[in-house]
C-alpha cells in the first residue's frame, strides 16, 4: 500500500519531536519552487496545483521559492512573470517568493564544510572529456551523465574552498538510498552507479541545483517536496548530500507522473504552445487550464473548467491515476474552446 491510498496522519506535535533538527518549526511545510528558465507549461501547471491542493488540504505550509540560479538562462523579468503566472492559476503562499540568487552565502558555507572534509573537490574535466573516459555513457534525465569513477583524483585532500570559477563534484559514496515515495511507493537508487561524483558548485560561480535544492530545503523547513516523477533519480543524489552534510531531517517525497506528448516524450515545445503566459494572452481563463489538469487527476464528473478553489475542494489524491498523462489534440481543443 502506498500513502496514496492510505489516510493521512495529521501534520503535528509528534511529527516535530522525531525531527529535533528542524528547531521550532513543529508544522509541515511545502514548497513551489518554479525555475523561471522558461515559461510555465501545463506539465508545471499539474505539478503546482496538486501540490498547492495537497498542502492547503492537509494543513501544510506553503514557501514559493524561486530556483532562479541559472542566471545566464534567467532572463530579466522572468521571475516576476512566474510568479504572476502561478497567482493567475489562483494560487497563493504563505512565504516567499524567495529568489535562491539573492544570497549564495549559504550554499558557499556548505561548499565550504564539504570541501574542508574532503567531500567535494574541484574537477576541471569537460563534458566531452567526461564522455570519452567513460566506456558506454550514460545520460541521466536530467542531462547528467555519469562520471566514471576511475576520474575521481585519489587520494582526495581536505581543501579550502576557494575556487569558485571551477566544477566542484561531490564524493558520491557507494550503495543504494532507501526512501519511501508517497506515490512511487519503496525507491531504491544508488547514486554512485547513476551519475557517480555529481557537481555541487558550477565554473559559473553557483551551486548546482542539487545543492540548493538540498540547503534550501533544509533552511525553509521543507517536511514535504512534491514534484514530477523526473526528479526521483535526483531525491536519492538529495538525500545523500543532505547526510553528509549532517542534516537532520529529510523530507518526504511526492514524484508525480509526467505529463507527456502524444509521442511518449516529455511535454515540450514540439507538442504545441502549452504555456501558460501564451493562453492567457489568447484570453483563454486558467478555469480551463485548471479543468484539464482536473482530469488528469481523476477529479470525478465530466471535464469541466473550473477555479483553483473547486480544484481544491474536489482533488482527491487517492484517485490520481498512477501512469503518466499524455496531452492530446484533443485536449489541446478543449482548452481552447468558449466555456
Ligand atoms: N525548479 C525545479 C523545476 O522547476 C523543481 C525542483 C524541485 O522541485 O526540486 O523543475
């Protein structure tokens, strides 16, 4: 049985006082976290507000962090956008938005302690050298490949952490991370056998994402990280970083299914315009956004458009579909259409 069908215990007392790491936050606590490297599509839309609904339904609160890193993808207004975009839908926050660019002091204090205990160490090593050291590359889903082993320097020396114009990787330890997923059920991924020595810090000057994501998490009291399924592989490259760091409590897992093209590929440009600024620049009203991804998740009753709050009231968990949703030409007419 997964927590999809099993009832929910109430966010609470208890639950703070098996996470003594998490100091006076005794609350549950969610987070949207947008990257605004490109506009919000519908994929975003289904992950956003089933984990707007999941949080408002189960007392959860909500930060809305903006994963703004990236900064030559970052274009100027596009943080304002995304969040105009998510208030659109008809969602709303009880903290934040917070701009992960605004400070990397944080993220230079964890770089800082991980180099200083041999944990991560600088690599120079391009993607193509990578790529030919490596006897059959393999590509994660997020672009990543795995860096073979044989490239790690050895021995690794404890150093400061004073180059921040280089690859920082981390020392991926061997063997599988075990966690529960309240919608993939038991994961069991090791790390060291799908990308091995991941970066931590970029030659651009910024933690990757994984780190961030990792001590951001960790500061904004994070106990529950709803996202797409895309992002499973990563929750075990998260928790690794976050033990050694000696953080104390991990969060629990939510990865949804993807939404997908009608070829089986992840919702993209090629599947049409599905984003968000561009139906409502046609007029089209979020009430319709809304009432297809409320179909996507087994909302019960015919497809119908309808506001975050009915989305809210009516989204049940137990009933999203387990498999990936693909969004068809039909669906691409229905939204469309006059309600
Ligand atoms: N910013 C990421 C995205 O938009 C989400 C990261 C996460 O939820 O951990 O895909």
């Amino acid at each position: 049985m997964t927590d999809a069908e099993r009832p929910q215990p109430a966010p609470g007392p208890a639950r703070a006082q098996l996470e003594p790491g998490r100091g006076a936050k005794s609350f549950a606590v969610s987070r949207l976290a947008p990257s605004p490297t490109g506009a919000l599509h519908l994929g975003n839309a289904r992950t956003f507000l089933v984990n707007w609904a999941l949080a408002r339904q189960r007392g959860w609160r909500v930060v809305l962090r903006v994963e703004d890193l990236d900064t030559p993808r970052v274009k100027p207004g596009v943080v304002d956008q995304t969040v105009r975009t998510l208030a659109w839908l008809g969602l709303d926050w009880d903290e934040g938005p917070h701009l992960q660019a605004a400070d990397l002091g944080p993220y230079r204090a964890a770089m800082r302690e991980l180099a200083s205990r041999g944990l991560a160490y600088p690599c120079e090593l391009t993607r193509g050298e990578i790529q030919a050291a490596a006897s059959a590359p393999q590509e994660g889903d997020d672009g990543e490949i795995r860096f073979p082993p044989e490239l790690r320097p050895h021995p690794i020396t404890p150093a400061p952490f004073t180059d921040e114009q280089t690859n920082w990787r981390f020392v991926t330890p061997p063997g599988a991370v075990a966690f529960r997923d309240r919608f993939a059920g038991e994961v069991a991924i090791d790390p060291s056998e799908t990308v091995g020595d991941f970066v931590l810090w970029t030659k651009r000057g910024c933690p990757s994402y994984q780190l961030a994501v990792v001590i951001d998490d960790h500061r904004q009291g994070v106990t529950e990280v709803v996202r797409g399924n895309d992002l499973l592989d990563s929750a075990a490259r998260q928790i690794c970083l976050s033990r050694a760091l000696g953080l104390a409590a991990e969060p629990t897992y939510t990865h949804l299914p993807l939404v997908r093209g009608a070829d089986g590929k992840r919702l993209a440009k090629r599947h049409g315009d599905t984003r968000l600024t561009s139906y409502e620049g046609a007029g089209i009203g979020a009430e319709r956004v809304i009432g297809l991804v409320a179909s996507w998740c087994g909302l019960e009753g015919p497809r119908e458009a309808m506001s975050a709050r009915v989305f809210l009231e009516r989204f049940e968990f137990s009933r999203m579909p387990r498999q990936d949703v693909v969004f068809t030409a039909e669906d691409a007419r229905w939204i469309a259409e006059d309600s």
